[in-house]
C-alpha cells in the first residue's frame, strides 16, 4: 500500500487524465464507440456493454500508478477520488469526464426537480 503514501491531488489528476488518454487511444475509442452504437440509449445495455469496458481501461491506468489492478484496487480509487472531488474542483470535472462516457446524460425537469 505504499502508493497511497504518495497519492494526492496532484497524483489523482494525473491518473484521471491517463485515464482520459488511455480511453481516447484510436483502439479504445473504437471499441468504446461500437458499444455505445450497439447499446443505443438504453441505461441497461450502457450498463452491460459500455460500462464494463471503461472500468477495465481504469484498471489498467490504476495499477500502472501501483493501485491493485483488481475490483478492490478500483474501489479503493474510486473512493479517494470521490472524497477529493469535494474539495477540489478540476478533480470533479476530470471524473465527471469518465462518468459521461458510460453514463448517458439525464434529463431532469429543474422546475420541480423531477426526472423525466
């Protein structure tokens, strides 16, 4: 566990954006494109097809940084950058950046707060 001794902020956004590239390679995007073309803008399909592919794109970025290249390592990442992101706003937009890909975007009525 000796990477999270040098995990920081500045660490976190140099994964997140390896994490941009690595998903933005020739190869990557279009494995990626082809899911979301066969998942439409079905949540579930996203879920079984697009999701899937992302997260093992993160997993090999985070174990290159010494995060364990498994769920668990995932996991742990994913919960220091979700508390970072509180305080740090360019980590935030870096994540939310990942999250779009995988996640179509919601339509949500602000009058009333009501997803529609």
């Amino acid at each position: 566990m000796s990477y999270l001794n040098s995990f920081n902020n500045e660490s976190a956004k140099q994964i997140l954006m390896d994490i941009i590239r690595t998903v933005n390679q020739p190869e990557n995007s279009k494995k990626l494109s082809e899911a979301k073309a066969s998942a439409g803008k079905e949540m579930i399909l996203m879920m079984q097809h697009v999701f899937p592919l992302v997260m093992q794109l993160q997993l090999e970025v985070i174990k290159v940084h010494g995060f364990p290249g498994n769920r668990e390592g995932l996991v742990q990442f994913s919960q220091l950058i979700r508390e970072m992101e509180r305080d740090d706003m360019e980590i935030a937009r870096l994540r939310s950046q990942i999250r779009a890909i995988y996640l179509p975007p919601i339509a949500i009525n602000t009058t009333n707060d009501i997803l529609i």
